[in-house]
C-alpha cells in the first residue's frame, strides 16, 4: 500500500471528513488495520449511525479489523453510546462507531474506544493510529477475524432503564424531536416500559436529514420542537443530536433550557441517591453547579471540557455525574461515559419525584446564577485577542484560572474565554451572582474588545 495524507479528517477527538472525497473505504479500511495494529485487541464492537454511506464505511472497517485478526461483535444500527455499552457489558477490548453525529449529510466519521470503554483522543493513541494508516504497512495475519451480529439494544434497554424506579413514575406528556437521526428507534424500544405519552417529531431515521442536520445548538433547528410543546401542552420537551450522545431540554412553555442549568438539576437528582458523591464539571460555566453540589452535601470537581478529559477526571475522583454545559452527560455505572438517554430519564423521575414543572426548577437558579450562554467568535489573531482580553479584565480580579482557556473570576462576575481546538474562533461564557444586568454589561464589553481582532 502507498502513503495517503489523512490529515484532515484526524480531529481531537475522532475521525470525520466528507464522503468519498476524505473518508470511503479505502481509508476506512485502512484505518481499521491501523486501529488493530495499534491496540491489539482480539475483540471489537462496531455499530454505524443512519447515515445513507454508514453500511459502506462500517462494511469496509469490519474487513480491516478482520483481516488484521480481530474478531468483530457488529451491533448494527445504533447510537454511540450503544458502542459503549456494548464494549463494557460484554468485556470488549475495543469498540467504532460509524458516526458523524450533527455533521451535514455528506460526512461521516468513526470514534473510537479501547477496554472499558475509555476513549482514544488525539492525546491517548488516535495520531498514532493517523500515523500507521497513512504509512498502510500492514503485515499479514495468520489468522483472520471472525463476525458474529449481536442485538445489544434489549440489554442496554435494561441498563439505562435502571437509571429510574418504574414504578414511581407518572403519566408525563413529552414531545420527542429526533431530528431524523437515530434517537427514534432507541425512544421506540424505551416507550414500551415507560408510563409517558410521547408526541414523535422529525422521529424517522433519515440519512438525508430531509429537516436539516439534526444538531440543536443552532437556534433555528429548536422552533419545531419549541412549537410542538406548546401546541401538545406537553411537560417537557427532548430533542437529540444525530448519534443522540447529547440531549436538550424544553420547558413546558417550549423555551429552550440551556445545558448550564441542566447539569445542576442532574447533579441534584445524583446526589440524592448518593449523598456526598464527587460531582464533575467543565470551566466554562461554574457557580450554579458548585453553589447546588456543595448545598445538596456534593464535592464539585472542575475539569478541562471535552470528553476524553471528564472521563479521566471522572474515573480518577470517582464521581457519580459528570456534565458539560455543551449537553455531554457522563455517568459511573456507564463506564464513565455520555449517554444521551440516561439524562432524560433521570429528569423526567425528577420532575416526577417534585411535582413541580421544569420552568419552576430552573427560574430560581437562572435568577441566582444568570449567564450568557455561550457565544462564538471567528477571530483573525486568536492568542492577540485572549491577551488584550486579559490586560483588561484580570485587574481587580480574586482568581484567575487556566484549565481551560482563561477563567477570571471578580466578587460578583466571571467568565471563561477560550480558543476553538479545531477552528479560528474563542468561546465566550459569562455569568453573575443575581445581577442580570452586570452579567450583560461585562458580555458586552468583553465582544466589543474581540470584535477588534475580526
């Protein structure tokens, strides 16, 4: 085999690039024989999402695997965190899925995992993997891999749905957006156990996304389900990414409820039924969760984001509940890692548990705690506009931080600012102790003075 330039479909995290142009299966093929050679595993899960190019991708990886001696266990269509599962319940030394998660039709993409689960990010093997696929010198195997098909959804079912007490929970109306992606057909297989009605949107798996790149972080693709609440008069509202590893969340007014919030309800639910738990937060957004983890008897535990790092942090405190305000929750009994269903399903038994509807558990805490979310810049000189930011804004300040990007932290405001891994843009959170105003004067001024590196 000749060398081949995988550069730019190697990210931080995973593998993605466009169809046939960076990813067809030649190079899956050939990432798959440098995957094996690298981690030497004698047996893999496979699954693929619902992308139309899925089944070739995954064909074509399986056949690499195989023909560097490994045996696959192929579970077919299914949702990343099914891979996971996967890997872990059935003591796997590996596992790929097939995904592209919230990316346009025409890409597709692997993410990888070793034993148990853990992931391999661009520090923890997946450059050498780059490496030993370009090269494509592959030795022969005496051996070749065997296929065995394996249906591990019932099994997952039965993990993530106990999660909650069946018994305790109440007939919730919720509409559902899938977004065409593969949400669905895990909601199907959960309905059957569960007491709620649910209102199906955007609800068939469709590789065309014929309504647009199931992503809900763009504000345009929330409306449909914002819409569907209110007409449904529904209690809640879920919608998911297109590998539903990540889920969002609607009042019962359809407003849009962001991640931030979210995590220090989960965290409350866990520490609930673990008192004194660790608690495991990324930088970006941070005195909501750590004002109700230390109030509900927890430990808050601040991590670099990104999901290769909460999981190492996660494993090394131990915690319970890790929660990113990007909608990446991770859990302990899950092996550590993000699920997009386990979190409505622990909100859903909160709700429940409380009586009280999803607005009444989040205004106090948006009132206490009230942020900018986060906003995006595309910035000419990166590392110029974090500096001035800096010689401006840490004067007077009583803590500043450098996990991740710059956090400066003053008596009644903070924010975090930092640098995209893949993009030339900054990541701006801002948030305040009760003062609405404050927050948005400070949001204010910190854009105005990145706006001058455009």
């Amino acid at each position: 085999m000749s060398g081949m330039d995988l550069s730019g479909c190697f990210k931080a995290y995973d593998v993605r690039g466009r169809v046939p142009e960076e990813l067809n299966p030649d190079s899956v093929y050939r990432i798959g024989r440098a995957y094996a050679d690298w981690l030497r595993p004698r047996r893999v899960a496979v699954g693929r999402d619902i992308r139309l190019s899925s089944n070739e991708l995954a064909d074509a990886l399986i056949r690499g695997l195989n023909d560097a001696g490994v045996d696959v266990v192929d579970i077919g269509l299914c949702g990343t965190e099914c891979v996971y599962f996967a890997t872990f319940s059935l003591g796997l030394d590996g596992g790929v899925m097939v995904t592209a998660s919230h990316n346009p039709p025409q890409y597709n993409g692997l993410k990888f995992v070793r034993e148990q689960s853990r992931p391999v990010s661009g520090d923890t093997g997946l450059q050498d993997v780059r490496r030993l696929a370009e090269a494509g010198l592959f030795g022969n195997t005496a051996v070749r891999g065997t296929i065995v098909t394996f249906d591990i959804m019932p099994s997952w079912r039965d993990h993530v749905l106990g999660y909650v007490d069946l018994e305790k929970l109440k007939p919730l109306s919720i509409v559902c957006n899938a977004g065409n992606g593969g949400a669905g057909l895990a909601l199907d297989l959960l309905e059957e156990k569960l007491p709620y009605r649910f209102t199906k949107i955007q609800h068939e798996a469709d590789g065309t996304f014929p309504n647009g790149v199931p992503n809900p972080m763009i504000e345009e693709n929330r409306e449909v389900t914002a819409r569907s609440v209110r007409l449904a008069r529904a209690d809640l509202g879920i919608a998911w990414d297109g590998d539903y590893d990540r889920c969002f969340f609607f009042d019962e007014d359809g407003r849009f409820i962001d991640g931030y919030y979210i995590v220090g309800l989960l965290a409350t639910a866990f520490l609930e039924r673990e008192p004194g738990a660790k608690i495991v937060h990324d930088p970006k957004l941070t005195w909501n969760i750590q004002h109700l983890v230390r109030a509900h008897g927890g430990r808050p535990v601040q991590c670099k984001s990104g999901h290769s790092f909460m999981k190492d942090c996660m494993r090394k405190v131990d915690a319970a509940y890790g929660g990113e305000t990007s909608s990446h929750h991770y859990f302990r009994d899950f092996s550590y890692c993000d699920s997009g269903m386990i979190p409505w399903l622990v909100m859903t038994q909160h709700l429940c548990r409380t009586g009280k509807p999803l607005s009444q558990l989040v205004n106090e805490r948006m009132k206490m705690f009230p942020s900018s979310g986060e906003i995006n810049r595309t910035i000419r000189d990166v590392r110029g506009a974090i500096a001035a930011v800096q010689q401006r804004f840490v004067p007077g300040s009583v803590n500043i931080e450098t996990i991740d990007g710059l956090s400066v932290e003053h008596p009644r405001w903070r924010f975090n600012l930092r640098s995209s891994n893949t993009e030339p843009l900054v990541r701006l959170n801002v948030e305040s102790r009760g003062e609405a105003g404050l927050m948005q004067e400070r949001t204010a001024e910190i854009l105005e003075l990145l706006d001058q590196f455009t």
